[in-house]
C-alpha cells in the first residue's frame, strides 16, 4: 500500500541515465554511470576537468550517443 504522501510520477516525466558508458578513442570518460532526476528535483555534476562532465550533459541532452546503456528523458 502507498503511503499518501507520495506522489506518484510519470516515468516519462524523468531523465534516466542507465549503466551509461562514453569513450572518446581509447580513453574511457563515463563507465557504469546511473542517474534518476525526477520532476521537482534539481541535479549538481561537480568534478574535476577532464571527468565527464560535459560529456555528460550531452549524453543527457541527446547531442551524443552513448556507447553502452541507456539515457530516457522527458
């Protein structure tokens, strides 16, 4: 039984980042990565130069495609 507080959402409604993997050649930028960011939440990447950051952001923007998993968004 759900408890009545908690909304229900959509799944369409979330970016979902799945087992996400990205290389450029033979350097390897993401590996494994997993990210659910429902409707309502705020997301912060924060790392070093050169980690994935921005690489990131396009594989969630849909501006790159990654080499393994899956990225969903709304």
């Amino acid at each position: 039984m759900r408890a009545h507080n908690t909304p229900q959402y959509d799944l369409s409604d979330q970016l979902r980042i799945d087992d996400v993997s990205h290389s450029y050649g033979d350097r390897r930028v993401l590996s494994g990565v997993s990210i659910l960011v429902g409707p309502g939440q705020r997301l912060a990447i924060i790392g070093e130069n050169g980690v994935g950051k921005s690489t990131l952001l396009r594989l969630a923007a849909g501006s790159e495609i990654p080499d393994a998993g899956r990225v969903g968004r709304p």
